[in-house]
C-alpha cells in the first residue's frame, strides 16, 4: 500500500517537471532552438531564472505569476500546461496499474508508453495552435511509441496494422477529394501522419472513436469560426487541435464507448 501510494505520488510530481520540460519544448522545437541553451530567461528583461525561480507551478504562485525582475506577467499557460500533463500522467497510471481501480490489470509498458504519449500530445496541440504546424520529432516519438505497443503485443498486432492503414487512410483520402473537388489543400499531411501513427498506438476500434469524435467536434467548432470569419474564406486552422483531445479520450475511454455503441444491437 505504502509503496503505491509512493509511486502515485511520484508519477504526480514526475508529471509536473517533465510538464515545465515541455513548455521548453513548446517554444524551442518549432524555432529550431537548442533545448538545453540558453537557460530560461525573462522575455522583457534578459534576467536569467535562478533554480528557485524554476520550480514547477510553486514558482509561478510565489511570484504571483509575474518576473521576479521586472514584474512582467507570465502567460497562465506555463502552470496550465505543467498541471495539464501532470493530470495525463494521473490519468495514465489510472488506466494501466491496479493502483487506483483494483479490478485492471496493471502494464507498466503500457503506463510507460501512455504517459509519453499524452506529453507528446500535449505539445502536438500547443505547436499546431501556435503555428499551424506539428514538428516531425513528436510524430517520430508517437510512431515509436506505436512500434513498441505493436512489438509488445497486448492487443492483436493486426489490430494496431488496421488502426494505422485506416486512420492514415480515412484522412488521407478525405484530404484527396477535399483537393480533387475544392482544388485546395483541405487537411495538412501533418494530420495525415498524425492520424497513421495514432492509429498504430490506438488500435483499430479506438482509432475509429478518434475519427468520428475529431471530425464531429471539428466539423461544429470550424463551422461556427468559418461563419464568423466570413471575409476570409480560405483561412487555415489548426485541425490537430481536434485530433489531440479525441485520441486522449479515446485512449482513456475508447474501450468503454466502443462497447456501449456494440451493446445497443446485443440480442438480449
Ligand atoms: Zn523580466
């Protein structure tokens, strides 16, 4: 008992330094900027951060979210963003381990490779609302992540090869006669890949769940923005945006939905 306690109360602060990690990664990666120098400094002032002024979500409340040198404020992203990804981690160790839901088989693999995978998500919608862009390192780390699920084999490995084939292939041909009918590009080969290499990790069922809840969600939202932006018809957005928080929940409850929609034609 002690020792989960221990290693959920490790996966939480874990969560939350690899969550500052990534607001470094966030805003270096796309410039093409070393992750490691410089050190994290003031935008206004230069003013280098001392260790203490570092501490995830603990710095950010002791200097009341401002620079402890010139008082400029910081965006609220950064402790969002380290809470974000120390709640996926959360989430994660709930769905893999015994610890918190006694009745699911813990997988430590599986914990392991979900907690990258939720991180590497949490970047994909920051960089593709920031710049219309996913950098092709976190589809690398998502396909590697997809590689291992498949070599480990806890689900059918055909399951996963179907969810990459259909989730490359269902945006890959709507991003086809998207072209072929408005001669524009309609989704970027960003999403494409994003969706293929999802698809390897999620498997075929949850995969499709992704599908319809990123299409459904993103057909509302972008119709209501297009509406609005009536001026500038061929405006761009970020479709990633929608993959991102329909495979976090198909991850989480893909299974359970899948069941439930198969559980409405059961012959009772
Ligand atoms: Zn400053």
């Amino acid at each position: 008992m002690l020792v989960q306690v221990a290693f959920i109360v490790l996966t939480l602060l874990i969560g939350l330094c690899v969550g500052s990690f990534l607001n470094v990664v966030i805003y270096r990666l796309p410039l093409h900027m070393s992750l490691l120098k410089p050190s994290s400094h003031c935008p206004n002032c230069e003013y280098k951060l001392k260790w203490y002024d570092n501490i995830p979500l603990l710095s950010y409340i002791f200097l009341k979210g401002r620079c402890r040198n010139c008082k400029t404020k910081i965006s609220s992203r950064y402790p969002i963003i380290e809470l974000s990804n120390m709640a996926l981690w959360f989430l994660a160790l709930m769905l893999n381990t015994n610890y918190i839901i006694p009745s699911i088989t813990t997988n430590y693999l599986m914990f392991a490779l979900t907690c990258v995978v939720f991180s590497t998500l949490l970047c994909v919608f920051c960089c593709d609302l920031d710049n219309m862009e996913i950098p092709d390192e976190f589809q690398l780390i998502l396909l590697l992540c997809g590689i291992i699920a498949f070599l480990s084999n806890d689900i059918s490995a055909s399951y996963r090869t179907y969810g990459f084939l259909l989730g490359g292939g269902f945006f890959g041909l709507f991003a086809l006669l998207f072209w072929l009918i408005r001669k524009r590009e309609g989704l970027g080969f960003g999403d494409i890949k994003l969706m293929a290499v999802l698809g390897l990790f999620l498997g075929f069922e949850k995969i499709i769940v992704c599908i319809i809840l990123s299409t459904i969600s993103g057909a509302i939202i972008l119709s209501i923005l297009s509406l609005k932006n009536k001026g500038e018809k061929n405006k761009e957005y970020p479709f990633a945006t929608f993959i991102v928080p329909s495979a976090i929940i198909s991850i989480l409850a893909g299974q359970y939905i899948v069941n439930w929609y198969l559980s409405l034609f059961a012959v009772v």
